[in-house]
C-alpha cells in the first residue's frame, strides 16, 4: 500500500479527472440517451470492468510495449475509433421501436444489458491512451521504500477505477433521468438515436485522430 500521505493528493487528483468530460463518460451519456438509466449504468460497470484491464496490465509492465512499438499501438487505437464509429452507425441503422413499452422491454432484457456491458469493456480495452495514462499517472504516487511496486499499482488502480466508476454511474442516473423526460415529448422521438448515435461517431474519429 502507498504512503498514506500521498493518497488524500491521489484520491483529489483522482476524482478532478474522473469529473472531467472525456471518452468514457461521453460513451454513457449516448447510452442513456438512446437506452435509458439502465443501459447507462450497465455501460458505466463495463468500462469500469476494462479500467480494471487496464490496471493490471500495467501493473505487469505490458503498458511499456505500446511505448517501444508505435505500430502496437496505432493498431489498437484505430480498432478502438472503427469500432466506436460502428457503434454509432448501427444506433442509427438500428429500426426505431414505434411503442413506448417496446422500448422499455428491449432495455429490460438481459442479453441486451450483456450486450451494452460487452461493448463497454471492448470500447475502453480498445483505447491504448487509457493504458499510457495508467503508466504515467500511477508510478508518481507509488512509494518504492513500502517494496513491491505491482501491488502499489493495482491498489492505487482499484481506488482510481471505483471513483471513476462511481462518476459515471451518476452521469448515467442523471443522463436516464433526461432521457426519460425527454422521451415523452413528440418531437424528441425523432432525435433519440441521432444524437447518441453522433457522439460515437465525433468520439471515434476523435480518437483516431
């Protein structure tokens, strides 16, 4: 475990850039926005799942070969900003539910709960700057004098993933709540799955870029 000085400076640092709009919480504010309060948290608890992939690997060192091979790292980045991008072309692809509680019962499902956490977990696992930042951040709150450094990391990884996670997962409730207030008016119908489906596609081609 780190020095306990330094954690109230991790746990603040921690929490300034989990509060900050980036990739993963604009990716659940498109899933609330097209599938509700569930579909949003559920998203949330995936990237959480792949922040936890992250970790380890970089607890392992295996963060340091994207470092060495620029090409491992291209590769892993355009795959993340194609499958965002294909995300959000089959949101708007996908056929539109002409009843209320069609929708309601597509996101109640469990297969399609499993679907949104899957894609979650692809969806952050797929983004290599997640993986260098957990290289670059972590070590500067790790005390070499308390020994092994792995465990630091993942200690400190599990306290930046559960923050992270526990953000998100209000930006869903908040994001649902807004979804479904919106969903009753007639015009809004219209743009349910353009706007969600639009984040996507900006965050892939923010990413490949």
């Amino acid at each position: 475990m780190p020095g306990t000085a330094s954690l109230p400076v991790f746990l603040l640092a921690a929490l300034a850039l989990n509060i900050s709009p980036g990739p993963d919480m604009l990716y659940v504010i498109s899933r609330s926005l097209e599938q509700g309060r569930r579909a949003g948290i559920v998203s949330a608890l995936g990237i959480g799942a792949g922040t936890l992939v992250h970790t380890f690997v970089a607890a392992i060192g295996l963060s340091a070969i994207l470092l060495s091979f620029p090409i491992a790292f291209d590769f892993i980045k355009y795959a993340g900003a194609v499958y965002l991008i294909y995300l959000g072309v089959r949101m708007l692809l996908a056929r539109s539910n002409s009843k209320a509680s069609a929708d309601s019962s597509a996101l109640t499902s469990s297969h399609s709960l499993r679907s949104v956490f899957r894609q979650g977990v692809t969806t952050n696992i797929l983004n290599p700057k997640v993986a260098l930042f957990f290289l670059a951040f972590l070590p500067q709150f790790i005390d070499r004098s308390k020994g092994a450094l792995a465990p630091q990391m993942i200690f400190l990884g599990l306290l930046f993933d559960t923050s992270g996670t526990s953000v998100n997962v209000i930006v869903a409730t908040v994001a649902g709540h807004v979804s479904n207030s919106l969903r009753k008016r007639s015009g809004f119908t219209r743009f349910q799955k353009i706007i969600p489906a639009s984040i996507l596609i900006a965050l892939g081609l923010l990413v490949a870029l």
